[in-house]
C-alpha cells in the first residue's frame, strides 16, 4: 500500500455518505445517537435514525406459552400483542424525540426510518458504502461487555461501509487512536484514513500496529509514515507478528489506546476469539469493509 494509492483514493473518493444510527431505546444506543451526531456535525453529514421492530419478538407474543422476564424485577409474565405493540409504539415515539433533540442542538439535517422486520436486515437493506453505521456494541437485551449483540456481529462481516461499535470509553492513562492492519491488506487505506479522520477530530495521536510476516514490514512503515505526515498526524507504525488474538489485544492495550479501527479484510478475524475480542475491548471500534 504506497502513500500515493492512500492520496489518490482520498482525492478521488466520493462525498462523505449519511450517518445512520441504529436507535432502539437502549441507554447504550442513546449514548451512541449522541456519538453519532458529534460524527456528523464533524462531517457535515446527514443523518437516518433507524428504529426497528423487530418481528420475531411479535411472532412470539402470537404463542400462549411465551413469556418475559422483567429486567429488575425477575418476574415472568405472558407476553401480549397488543401491549407489546403498544410498547414499541411508545418506544419508536421516544426514539423519534431523542433523534430531533440531538440533532436540533446541532442544525443537522435528520430522519427517522421505522422497519419491521429482522433488524440486521433492515439495516443492510438500507445503508450504503460511503455511509458509516453506528450502534451500540448490544442493545437493550444484551449485557455490555459480555458479547457482541448478533446485530453487530452480522454487519461487522456484512455491511458495505464502516461500523462503529460504540461503548462509551473510560479515561485512561494514554489516549491514542489504534488502527491495526495486515501487511499484505489491500483494504489498509480505508483503515488509515479512517483512523487518521478520528485522531485529528478527538486532537489524540495515531498508532498502526501492522500484523506482518517476518522481513516485509520497511516498506509499508516507510509509505503509512509519509502519509501520515502528509495529513499532519503524530502517529507512529509498530510492526507484530501474525500473533494470537490474545498477545494483539495486549499490544493494543499498551498503546494506551481509545479508539481501535480495523478492516474485516483483516486475518485476525478468520481466528478464533476474534469476536471475542472485540467484545472485550471497552472502547469504540469502528470495522471498515
């Protein structure tokens, strides 16, 4: 990946896409509408929140022996169509406020798409290559941090652009933005311009850990630091290799890292624990195709 091919695509790529979030009542997908509308106030992009009911939770309530279990109380109780439509018509009103509020604050253009249906389908069918999803890393039936939500799974693999699974972050010592790339990946660019876009908005310094096989890594280190010089990032590349998922989280970690970008091109996603990984990194990841 020579530093020319990263400029050209960045020359000739088309205008930033929308930014679409994925809204579902869930505290966590709050905090991400409001990370989502920081993300296109910087881009000066469109908005499209997407509110999905989601159909085979309502082809349950159908069956007389389906129950729920309240989330404080423990209690299970039949569930109900018509109450359960009521809810997620509640719900969709509530989502609808929180999306005019956040982007009202901030005179961006928005919408609200309301779908029925599986909800990673709704999304896919939706979403372009140029537009950059973001959600929260589970919704409101998952537990944070103990496994990424089968939403989030599925348009990691599947979508056309860019993810962001969003947690919110904790301080740490260091601040750093970590892109981690395979040596041989013609996706890198992406990766990189992506990292660099989020190390210049948050002000913090770039990381490129490149996953490589021994004696290839000069000429990549040489060509990702004369474009990050170019696009004035204090960045520095570090060379691994082709190490467990395990022994790259660890190197992620002492980078002192907030934000991690990798491409799905990426080989550590063909291992296993990959997933697992992203689940217990607890910060924002952000998946490019």
């Amino acid at each position: 990946m020579a530093a020319t091919e990263i400029a050209e695509s960045k020359s000739t790529a088309k205008a930033a896409g929308r930014v679409l979030i994925l809204l579902d009542g869930s505290r966590l997908s709050l905090a991400a509408l409001e990370a989502a509308a920081e993300i296109a106030a910087a881009r000066k992009a469109e908005v499209l929140g997407i509110f999905v009911e989601e159909v085979n939770l309502l082809r349950s309530a159908g069956y007389g022996f389906a129950r729920e279990v309240g989330g404080s109380s423990g209690l299970a109780r039949p569930l109900d169509v018509a109450a359960l439509e009521a809810r997620m018509h509640s719900l969709a009103q509530q989502v609808r406020r929180s999306l005019e509020q956040a982007m009202a604050r901030r005179g961006l253009v928005q919408a609200l798409k309301l779908c029925r249906g599986r909800v990673a389908d709704e999304v896919l069918s939706l979403v372009g290559p140029e537009d950059l999803v973001v959600m929260g890393r589970v919704g409101w039936s998952g537990i944070p941090g103990a496994r990424l939500g089968s939403t989030a799974r599925i348009l990691v693999r599947q979508a056309p652009g860019d993810v962001l699974l969003w947690v919110e972050p904790r301080p740490r010592r260091q601040e750093r933005v970590v892109v981690l790339l395979n040596h041989d990946q013609g996706a890198n660019h992406r990766a990189v311009k992506v990292g660099a876009e989020l190390a210049r908005r948050h002000h913090q310094p770039l990381t490129v850990l490149v996953r490589m096989a021994a004696g290839k890594g000069q000429p990549i280190t040489e060509d990702l630091m004369a474009y990050l010089r170019h696009e004035g990032i204090t960045a520095r590349v570090k060379l691994l290799p082709m190490a467990s998922a395990v022994a790259v989280a660890r190197a992620m970690r002492e980078e002192g890292m907030a934000q991690l970008v990798i491409s799905r091109q990426c080989s550590l996603f063909g291992e296993q624990g990959a997933e697992a990984l992203l689940a217990a990194m607890d910060v924002p990841v952000t998946v490019t195709p």
